[in-house]
C-alpha cells in the first residue's frame, strides 16, 4: 500500500522512507525525548537501549504531543499520532496512514535549538497562561479527604483548616460527586444546600474554586433526552450505526458530548457558565479525554472528531475558554495556556522520581504549565482505612519539597490529618518549610511562567536544555529553574543524592558556595531540607 502523504526531510537525515514507513540513523551520542510525557522516565531515547512507543489512541494518561526533539538539534514532527522505536542506533517511525512526518535540524545545535524551531513551527506560544493564582500558590484539592462524598460542611471544614495550620490560600479544586450526576453540572443540593453562600465563604477566605467536569453524561437524564439527543441535532457521540454511543469508564458506562460540534460545546459551556453565573465558581478541573476512551469506530459532527485524537483535541481546546482550569491529557495542545497535572501516583520513593522526569519531559514537549500530581500520592486509597498504617511520611514531605520550586504545586491529603504523634512533627515543619520555599520564589516562578507564555520553553527544564555540552542528557532527577538555579531534591530514603553543577558560582540553599562544574555527593540531607543552587552573578 502506498502511503497518500509524502515525508519531508533535509538531506543530511539519511532520511529512508518505503511506504508508511519512515527510517534515520542515530548520529553519535545523540539523545532524544518527546512523544507521550508519561514515559519521561524512560527518557532520553539512545541508541544505547531498545524503546518502542505508540501514541495512535493512546495519550498514556497524560501529555502527548506528535513531536520527537534530539540533543543534537535535529527534530521530528507529525499532526497525526505516530508509532516509533529506538533499536540499534535506528529509529524507525509509522503513522495512523493520514499524516505527514516532518524533519529538521536547528542552526543551534541542541535540545534548545530543536524545541525553539520546532515551538516556533508548529505550536508557537500566544502569548496567554493560564490564572496566575495556580503558580503563585499552592493549589488544594478536595479529593483524597472527601473522595466520592464531597459536600459543602467538609469542603468549608478543609479550606478553613488549610489557613489555620498556616498555609496560604490558592486555587481550591472540589471534585467528583459535587453535582447531581455526570453531566447534571449542578449542585447536589442535599450535600450542598446552599453553594453560592459556600462560594462567598471559600473567596472570603481568598480562595479560588474550581469544579470537577468531565465529557461523560448520564444515559438516563433530561440533558440527554431533551437537550443533547433531539430531533433538531445530536451534540453527543454517536456509534458506527448512527445510534448514541454508550462509553464505559471508571464511573460506570455513560453518553459523551461530541466536542467537534457546536451543539456539543454550546450544550457544555453553557451549563458551566450557569455554574460561574449563579454560584460564583471560578474554575474547572477538566478530568477524562483519554484518546483510549474513544478507540473504536464512532460518528461525530466532523471527520476530524470522529478519531480519536481529534476528540482528545477537541476536549482540550474547549477548556481555553476558561483561564482557571486543569487537564490531564491532551493530545498536541502544546503551547496553550492550559494547566496540565500528571496522572495520579502512589505513595512510594518510585513515584516521586516518575512526576520529576515526567514533569520535565511535558517542559520540553511544550506542556510548561504542568502540576506533578498530588502531594504524597493521588491514589486516595493509600490513605483511608487500615492503610494509613503503611503510609510514608516522609516520602510527604519529600514530595511537598520535589513540588515546592515546580511550576505548581498541589495538596490533596490533609497532612495534620495522618501526622498525629509527636515524631510526625518533624514531617509536619518539613511540609510547612517547603511551602514557605515557594513562597520565597512565587515571584521567580511566575515571572518565568509569563515567560513561558511568550516563548513556550520549559519553567522546569531539563539540565541538558539548560546547559547543553555538558553530559546532562541522562539526568532526570533535578532541574533547571531558568539560567540562575538548580534544584535537587532528596528522591530517596537514604536521604542521600548527587548533584551536578555546571560552571560558575553557585550558592546553596545554606549559603555554601560551589564552583563548577563539579559533582556534589550529598549524604544525610536533613528531613527539612531542600537543596537548590543559585547561581552567584
């Protein structure tokens, strides 16, 4: 079968295309990263080890973006998703057979070069980020306290004890079982029998409220049988035969709007403008989108909606209507003002050097505004019943100290909640210490935000994107916080780790000086102790 789109390529790729397929050769010591942010842990891709990835109605949980970017400032590109593997020394590539893979290589050489010519190709920034409260304080969310019994008494219960052990109010985010039913976007009224008064209390406090939503709609409602399955049009997703479509997901099995069409996002922006309108909410937590979700034959309003990606996209774009909002996978939305969060972890020392390599691996994808999860793990179950038993505090705080100097940071588990006894006071102050870290340096990370905003480069960024020619390709565990500062946090339970510095002075954060390039081999590092570098200029 021959391929309907062409390759295009520079001669100097050694570029092999036969069919829908599409084949280079690895040039020495080159590293590559981008595809599916969820395998940021397995990333840079080498000829020294075997990778193979798909991102064809998969986003992996998270972030997706059909881009490829290299070390040496080469980069690959495709509007559709692709299938690729890194084996000995060549890479090899095969789209969904609807694409066009693009190739290049930046004048500057480097991981920078190849993200900035790309960026400036195929997702330039506009300029816009998402609400300036997500960065400039920590963010709360309702979930692993309440779970699936959110209601109005615990919700002003939490926010009132967030400022009461000390802690800055941000953007708080109630979720899932807040409304009627999946797709009902109103209040459940016996758990919350008065939200606008909930509302006014939450922004006294100087909160900001989100919502939880997401595409699904419940199968026996009145907004599918009067507002989005009528004779006039369908605004929901249909089957192969033209019938409603019914999508089985962790919630049950329920219709989903289509949001390729007009009737679909009228339908949707209209129930949560009522929401912002009657209530006062600001917000909304935009779960679900998954392109695996619709990995099946359907009908939508247009050919481009009726795949896969096209309603991962779709579901995406509709969210830039809102300044205040949160997704957890998109599908080449790269350089929007939308905040993405990774998926959710566990409570283990694994997890939080997966949301640091993941985090950095959405920067250099063009997902800049992303939020590693929640502190301590999302996994609410970890938390709850005779488990508690098994929690680990400090991986608690390590984890607030990994997310303090990220571009957001997210608390979930109410930490005075689990930490009763008198030796969990030390995780406690260790918490506290690292929220008082972000608050020193919200100005740093929201100027670099707004940055972002502008030029898409990463707020968190890799050290080889930073400081390229030094032999950082490998490193994953710390990061670049712009030029001036180097972030490490303790990712272990021997409370050890390695820190690598580039040349120049550099000021940790006990006033100690270190002139590089020089590798530091810390030991013991203290429970309330966050080791970051600035540079001295």
């Amino acid at each position: 079968m021959i391929k309907k789109s062409t390759v295009i390529a520079l001669s100097f790729m050694a570029l092999i295309a036969s069919g829908d397929q599409t084949e280079f050769k690895l040039l020495d010591n080159e590293y590559w990263w981008g595809g599916h942010s969820f395998k940021g842990r397995s990333m840079p891709y080498s000829a020294e080890k075997s990778f193979k990835d798909n991102l064809i109605n998969n986003n992996a949980f998270n972030q997706t973006c059909g881009l490829l970017l290299s070390s040496k400032g080469r980069w690959l590109w495709n509007d559709e998703p692709f299938s690729f593997e890194f084996t000995n020394g060549v890479f090899k590539a095969k789209d969904n057979g609807n694409g066009k893979f693009v190739m290049g290589s930046a004048s500057d050489a480097t991981l920078r070069g190849a993200f900035r010519e790309a960026s400036k190709r195929f997702f330039p920034a506009d300029g816009k980020m998402p609400d300036e409260l997500l960065f400039t304080a920590p963010q709360w969310n309702t979930w692993v306290e309440l779970t699936y019994n959110q209601n109005q008494k615990d919700i002003i219960a939490y926010a009132e004890s967030i400022v009461k052990n000390g802690f800055k109010p941000g953007v708080l985010m109630v979720d899932d079982t807040w409304q009627h039913a999946d797709g009902v976007w109103d209040f459940n009224f016996k758990r919350f029998p008065d939200p606008k008064a909930m509302c006014d209390k939450l922004h006294k406090i100087v909160f900001k409220l989100m919502l939880w939503v997401c595409p699904y709609v419940g199968l026996d409602t009145w907004e599918i049988r009067q507002e989005l399955w009528t004779k006039e049009g369908c605004g929901c997703i249909r089957d192969k035969w033209g019938n409603l479509a019914v999508f089985h997901w962790w919630n049950g099995q329920s219709a989903c709007v289509d949001f390729s069409s007009p009737m679909g996002q009228k339908w949707f922006a209209g129930k949560l403008d009522f929401l912002q309108k009657e209530y006062g909410v600001d917000g909304f937590k935009f779960d679900a989108g998954d392109m695996s979700a619709y990995a099946f034959k359907f009908k939508a309003h247009t050919p481009e909606g009726s795949t896969a990606h096209g309603q991962s996209k779709a579901y995406g774009e509709f969210g830039l209507r809102y300044s205040l909002n949160e997704y957890r996978t998109v599908w080449q939305l790269a350089g929007r003002p939308l905040a993405q969060r990774l998926q959710d972890k566990g409570n283990g020392w694994h997890d939080l050097k997966q949301c640091v390599s993941d985090i950095l691996a959405c920067g250099v994808m063009g997902y800049s505004f992303c939020c590693p999860d929640m502190i301590g793990g999302g996994q609410w179950t970890v938390f709850h019943g005779d488990a508690i038993k098994k929690v680990n505090f400090k991986v608690i705080a390590r984890s607030a100290q990994m997310q303090a100097l990220m571009p957001m940071m997210q608390f979930s588990l109410n930490p005075w909640r689990v930490m009763t006894k008198a030796e969990d006071k030390k995780y406690l102050d260790a918490i506290s210490k690292a929220a008082k870290i972000r608050a020193k340096y919200a100005d740093k990370i929201l100027k670099l935000a707004k940055a972002s905003a502008k030029t898409g480069e990463p707020i968190a960024a890799h050290m080889e994107y930073a400081f390229p020619g030094n032999g950082f390709e490998k490193i994953r565990d710390q990061w670049a916080l712009g030029k001036d500062m180097i972030v490490a946090p303790v990712l272990s339970q021997s409370d050890a780790r390695e820190v690598r510095l580039p040349s120049g002075t550099w000021r940790d954060d006990l006033g100690v000086c270190h002139t590089g390039p020089i590798t530091l081999n810390l030991k013991k590092v203290p429970i309330d102790r966050l080791p970051y570098y600035e540079k001295v200029k």
